[in-house]
C-alpha cells in the first residue's frame, strides 16, 4: 500500500518538476504580481478608494449617509460634502473609532476620518490611502483644511504585506484546483486512469497519492515563493511561521480536495476547465485577494465564507499581520477542515477510474 | 492440460444493447487463445467483464477453478488497446512505476530483454515510435509476471516489421508457459500466434477450435484467382463455384489440378493467375458474412 501511494507520488512529482513551463509559471506568476504591486508603491492607479467615517450611533441615518445637523464641526463637514462629491469614493460609517483604525491598518478602507475630533488617519506605505488623502485635501475650503492628518499608532501593515497572504492564496488555488482536476481528467481521457484500475491500486491510495504530491509541490513553491519575497521586499511575518505553515497546508488540501471533487468524473478537460473557471473566478474576486470587502452587501460577504479561499487568506492575514495563534484561528480552522472532508467524502464516493 | 479461465453463460446488456448473449468457452492453461470478431460484435465487452472493467448481468467467470477474487488482478496482465503512456516519464520510470504497483513483480532485467527496450530506457515516453510503445504497453501488462495476460489488438495500426517483431514476443510469453488471450482483427496474427480461436458475431460465438479444426470444419479447399473476368460464355456450366470479385475472377475449388485443366480446356488466359488455400480471413467472412473491419 505505501509503496504503491509512494510509486505515484514521486512519478506525479516527477511530471511536474520535467514540464517546465507549468512549473516555472507556479514559481514565476506570484513574484510578477508582487513584483508589479512593489513597483507602484506611490503610483496607484485604481480608481476605487474606500473611505471610513466615524460617527457615533445616534449621529448616523439609515444607510451610509450623513446627518449634518448633528455633527459638532461645521467646516469638517463642509469638506466631508466636497469629498463626498468626488467619484469612485465609497463611504462607509464606522460607530467606533477604535474598530475603524483597526480596519484601515489592515488596508480594508484606505483613509479614516473623524469629523467629531477633525483628524484623519491614512497607512503611510498604502497607495490607496496616499490618493485617498490627496481628495481629501483637495476638498478642502478657502478657509484651510478642517482635518489634522494622524498616522495609525505601531507598526502599520504595509500594503504589500496584506496584499502578499492574497497573491500566494490564488497562486495555491490554481495550482491545486487546476493542477490536480486537470491532471486527473486527463488520465481519464487518455486512458491511463483505465490502465491503472486493472492493477492492485485501490482509488483511495490513488487519490491520496495525488494529495501528497499536490501538497508537497504547493507547499515547496509556495516556501520558494514568499522566501524570495520576504528577501526582496522585507516582509515581516508577527505571528508563527508554523501557524502559518498549518493554515497555508490545511487551506491547500481543502483546495486540492475540491479539485479532486471536480475531476471526479469528468473526461473532458473542456467541461472541467469550465467548473474550474466557474469555482476560481467568484474566489478570487470576493476571497479578499485584491481588495477588501469591507462595506459590501452582507449577503456578498456571507457567500465568500463559502469558499476555502477566504478563509485561508484571512487566517494566514491574521497570522502574518497580527500575529494570530492557533486559538485565534479556530473559526478559519474548523471551516477549512469541514470543507476538506466535504469535498474529499464527495469526490471518493463520485470517483471513477474511467469515462462514463 | 488444466483449465485457467472459463466462462460459462457470460451476458452483458447496455440500455440500447445486449453486447454479450450468453457466451462460454474454457482456456487451457498454456496457450494462446484468439477471440475474434467485427467492431461490435461484442469482443472487448467479454473481455472487459472478464478483466472486471464491467460487471456481468449474468452468467459465471471461474479462474483456475474459482470465482474471481482480489488476486486476480495481482495474477493477471493487461493491455489494452488505447492506452497513452503518463507524459514526462522515462520508459524505464513508468515500467518501474507500474511494476511497484504490484506485490508480485516480474524481474525488470529479464522484462526489458523480453520486450526488447534496452535502446529505449532512458527515452521520454512522448518520444518514442508506435512499435516501441505497444512494447513497452506489452512490458508493464508483464510487469507482474502474470498468469494469464490480456492482449486487445496489440498490433493494429503497426508497420509489418513492427507487428513481426510484436508477434516474436507474444511467442516468448508463451514458450515461458504463459496464458495469451490475444484479440485481433489480423487473420494471418490469429493464425500465426494462436492455439485456439473463438469467431463472435453480434454477442455470440459463432465457431471455435484451433485454427485447422476450423478451416477442416467448415470448408476446405483452395482460392483460384484470376486477374481478368472471362467472357460469360466460357464460363457456363463451370463446375466450380467461381465469383465476380471486383473484376477478379475467384474460384473456389477441391481440385486444383482438374479446375486448371478445365480452364485451360476452355480457352481462359492463365496468365494472371493466383492459387491459395483456403484461409481464416475466408472462413471468417463465411461465417460472419462480412469483411473484418480494423
């Protein structure tokens, strides 16, 4: 039995490691996208900025507006209108000040502003939060500006380092998604799947050997990976690089499970490769890759803890830029680990060794 | 000699098809044994529920006396037809990597000697020839050092030299005192390589016994074949049975010597002419009263 799951494992890892070009792509893509994100540190260019405002609960209307008439600063408020007017500004109310700056230091809003005590916080290595002050500023009156700029007490997460858990989460999930339910598809197709369910192997070690090798590769990039980042651009890791090895390998094998769960089947690499754009595309946009979701619809953030993405990304957040223990995690943890056995339960009961 | 594998009553249906209608036959330890037949005639299910690929609706398999139990694919080898080789691979790294799949394995040595793969060893499986590859799909059928091994039509669409070279080691496998059950759509392969024969035909087998008992069975004789179509007239009151083949003149005859003479005697040019025995590939259309489609 371990000689056979070990047999696979190492002629999976082989297949891997020779096709270069899908190799050299796992190692490549994330250091790109990091790369380009490092270089327009003070050039952003994106067009959406989210801005915090806080105000206590009796000073706030239903929705996201504003009630003038209660506020204590005349010309903050003044200059909160003008910046108001500006486009492609979302403004979201905060009852509390303390857990609005916990907020921005995470770069899930990018200024905060207080019109009680007229001051307003930016993250100083955020790009977002430099244009966001800049039309702040610009809104300002002929009687000067009302706000005293205040920058957020301790370190401060740099963008790249809450972007950074974002980019080698997606890097995992194609890797794990595509690399195993494409592969399995199209031993399926060619026959090889066949070949080898006349022989002794049982499905299960078959699977679990293609588990191990996905998890070894995932996990051996993805230490190449955020090695070379941490060199090149100084990351700082609070919590245990253990913790964030654990949560990392749990949320890959969740992905790798769901993976095998889609190829469980199929023989056709076209209609595999939809189901996998179907289930990777929704992740990347609302699994917080790129952007946070903060203010959006509930019901948009409640579809995202569906997916094992966010759950990873968030609890490799939390380590990285918090420092979060495992006792901290336990809600990420039992997710992904509900999830793993999910898809893995379904995808060995639906498994077939040949075309249907 | 003992009984390796029987089939006794063997049915398979598919929603829109019956593909196997109660077929039996019994193979002797030690041969090669031919299951030949048309696309559809329902070969490779028999094959596939004997290989446990597919169930069986009905009917009983028995090898070596039992029913199938977990050994039997521990004892058994298998090639199958169309089957591509794990990219990125060596030949010697997916033999290796199906031999290990196996608690009995054959000696690697002595199954790259067999197969004829030393050139090949180090070569990626993605590189290598047609012939090459149904060796190497031949060497990871023996790479449990099996009983009994499965061959499903492991020469088609190879060169002559290749198919020859393909037949040399099927007659290795069987002088070490293996069990061949070879599907093929070559007459001539059937004839050469095998003991034994089973025609099936729309589910059913149709004719079985070795190659002559066949030939002795249902027609014996010899193909006279003329290149040209004489006129009508010399042809009347001919005494053998003589067909319009696509402007060939074929003559089925239990005399050859008195059919030329008559031929002669009626003024037929000779100059074209052909003469074989009766073979495998006449009988099958015989039976089956169609071509044997590849």
């Amino acid at each position: 039995m371990i000689k056979r799951i070990w047999t696979l494992f190492v002629a999976r890892n082989r297949e891997f490691i020779r096709d270069r070009s899908a190799f050299g792509w796992n190692i490549a893509f994330p250091f790109l996208i990091v790369l380009g994100f490092g270089l327009m540190f003070g050039q952003d260019r994106q067009v959406l900025y989210k801005a915090g405002i806080v105000y206590a609960p009796a000073q706030q209307v239903r929705g996201r507006g504003v009630d003038n008439s209660l506020t204590k600063e005349p010309l903050a408020e003044q200059q909160i209108d003008a910046f108001k007017k500006t486009r492609y500004v979302e403004y979201i109310t905060f009852p509390s000040q303390e857990h609005a700056l916990k907020t921005l230091a995470h770069h899930r809003i990018d200024i905060l502003i207080n019109p009680s005590t007229g001051r307003y916080w930016v993250n100083a290595t955020s790009p977002k939060g430099y244009i966001a002050e800049r039309l702040l500023l610009a809104a300002g009156t002929d009687s000067g500006p009302a706000f005293i700029r205040q920058t957020i007490t301790g370190r401060e997460t740099p963008y790249i380092e809450w972007l950074f858990p974002g980019i080698l989460g997606m890097n995992m999930m194609f890797s794990a998604l595509f690399g195993v339910g494409y592969v399995v598809v199209r031993y399926r197709k060619n026959g090889v799947l066949k070949r080898m369910s006349v022989t002794p192997l049982r499905p299960w070690e078959f699977l679990t050997a293609q588990i191990i090798s996905r998890m070894f590769l995932l996990l051996g990039t993805t230490a190449v990976v955020y090695i070379g980042c941490a060199m090149i651009f100084g990351f700082h890791c609070k919590g245990s690089y253990l913790t964030m090895l654990f949560i990392f390998a749990l949320g890959g094998f969740s992905m790798i499970s769901l993976g095998l769960l889609v190829s469980s089947r199929s023989s056709s690499e076209e209609f595999a490769g939809g189901i996998l754009n179907l289930i990777t595309w929704p992740m990347m946009f609302l699994s917080e890759v790129w952007f946070s979701l903060e203010g959006a619809n509930p019901w948009v953030k409640k579809i995202s803890l569906a997916f094992p993405l966010t759950h990873m990304i968030d609890g490799v957040r939390k380590v990285m830029n918090d420092g979060a223990g495992m006792s901290d995690l336990k809600y990420h943890i039992i997710a992904l680990s509900a999830m793993s056995l999910l898809f893995m339960a379904a995808g060995s009961m639906l498994f077939k060794w040949q075309r249907e | 000699m003992s009984i390796i594998l029987e089939v006794k009553n063997l049915v398979k249906s598919f929603p829109e098809v019956c593909a196997v209608k109660g077929v039996s036959f019994s193979i002797p330890r030690g041969i090669c044994f031919g299951l030949l037949g048309p696309n559809g005639a329902g070969k490779t299910t028999t094959i596939e529920v004997i290989e446990m690929i597919l169930n069986n609706d009905a009917g009983e398999i028995l090898y070596k006396g039992k029913p199938r139990g977990a050994s039997f694919r521990e004892e058994v080898g298998i090639q199958f037809q169309n089957t591509e080789l794990p990219q990125y691979l060596t030949v010697k790294e997916t033999l290796e990597t199906f031999r290990n799949l196996y608690g009995r394995r054959a000696d690697i040595d002595d199954l790259i000697e067999t197969c004829q793969l030393e050139e090949l060893l180090d070569r990626d499986n993605r590189k290598i020839s047609g012939g090459q590859k149904q060796r190497l799909l031949l060497a990871m059928a023996l790479a449990n050092d099996p009983e009994l091994v499965f061959l499903d039509e492991p020469t088609t669409g190879l060169d002559p030299q290749a198919r020859r070279h393909l037949w040399e080691i099927v007659r290795t496998i069987k002088r070490k005192g293996k069990t061949v059950v070879l599907t093929t759509h070559y007459m001539e392969e059937a004839q050469i390589l095998c003991d034994r024969i089973a025609i099936m035909d729309y589910g059913e087998i149709i004719a079985e016994g070795t190659p002559q008992e066949l030939l002795n069975r249902h027609r014996s004789g010899t193909r006279i074949h003329l290149g040209i179509i004489p006129e009508k007239e010399k042809l009347e009151g001919f005494p053998w049975q003589w067909f319009d083949n696509d402007g060939f003149l074929e003559i089925h005859t239990d005399s050859v010597n008195h059919s030329i003479e008559e031929l002669m005697r009626r003024g037929i040019d000779l100059s074209s002419m052909t003469i074989r025995s009766h073979n495998l590939e006449d009988l099958f259309i015989e039976l089956t009263g169609h071509q044997l489609r590849a």
